[in-house]
C-alpha cells in the first residue's frame, strides 16, 4: 500500500487527522523500502551502528506502543522494551517481515484510533513510562512520533541506496 504525501495543501477535518495521516504515510513508506530489500538486506547491515532494516520495522512498532499505550494511555505492558536485547535492538530468526509488518501496522491503527477519539492536548496518564515526570500531552507525543519516523525514514533511505533498493519518496 502507498499513500500520497499529505500535502499542506489538501484541508484536514483538525489537527489529529493531520498527525494520523503523516504517520500513516511514513508508516507506509517505511513498509515499502523495507519490502523492496532482499532478504539478505533485511537481516544484514550496511551501517558501522549494525541495525538492520527488519530490526528499524520492529522497533518502531515498539516505539509507538511505549508513546501511546504504555505512556499516554498508562496501560500496562509486561517488557516494553521488547525490540531490545543486549542494549541493542533484536529481531529473532523466525520473526518475519509480513509478521512484523502486520504487528506495525495493527499497533498504527491502535494509535490513529487513540489520536482519532481523544483531544489532542490530553495529558498522558502518569506511570512509569515517565519516571516519575509529569507525563505529556498527546500532541507533544505526537510530534515525537512523527520526529521518530521521518528520522529512521532517512536512515532508512540511505541502507536501501545501498542496497539497490527502493529510493526517493
């Protein structure tokens, strides 16, 4: 699935239907990179950091379940750090793209359906999330999601030139 950036130019209903849309096309985009690599690139590194394309997938499905359920909605979440092993993010052997696509895009309508239903400057339930800091308002959640996203979709950019796959927007 590709989606059309989402202009400027093209009106919004309000401000959360603006966010829900440029994750989803960040998400998206980030999904298709990834399914243009070869296997091979999907498990190996080009970069002296050694993450690997399959591990950025996983981790930003992780990234968005700490902003938004284990952080603003206060849920509880046995290993939040689940995309993490030794310091380091982890995938396993038998984790698979279309799984940890599907998991990505399952924790994205979670959090459009977050965005979608609750006022934008909510503050985030207090818990450890926060360490003891007063938690944030969604929308500054938002904007970290969003910084989140279009940071690792240029780092994202560069493996796959590397790699001959998928480049541009």
């Amino acid at each position: 699935m590709t989606l059309e950036f989402p202009s400027p130019m093209v009106p919004a209903a309000d401000r959360a239907e603006v966010v829900v849309k440029y994750l989803d096309f960040f998400r998206e985009t980030l999904l298709a990179k990834v399914s243009g690599l070869p296997e091979e690139e999907l498990r190996s590194s080009r970069l002296a950091s050694g993450w690997t394309p399959l591990e950025l997938v996983k981790h930003l499905r992780w990234v968005e379940l700490r902003w938004i359920e284990w952080g603003f909605q206060g849920k509880p979440v046995d290993d939040p750090w689940a995309d993490r092993r030794d310091d380091r993010w982890y995938v396993a052997p038998e984790e698979t793209l279309p799984e940890l696509a599907g998991a990505l895009r399952a924790q994205g309508a979670h959090t459009a359906a977050v965005l979608t239903s609750t006022d934008l400057a909510a503050i985030g339930k207090p818990g450890p999330r926060w360490d003891g800091a007063e938690p944030p308002p969604l929308e500054r959640i938002c904007f970290h999601l969003i910084q989140e996203y279009a940071r690792h979709l240029g780092h994202l950019d560069i493996v796959a030139e590397l790699a001959g796959g998928p480049v541009g927007e």
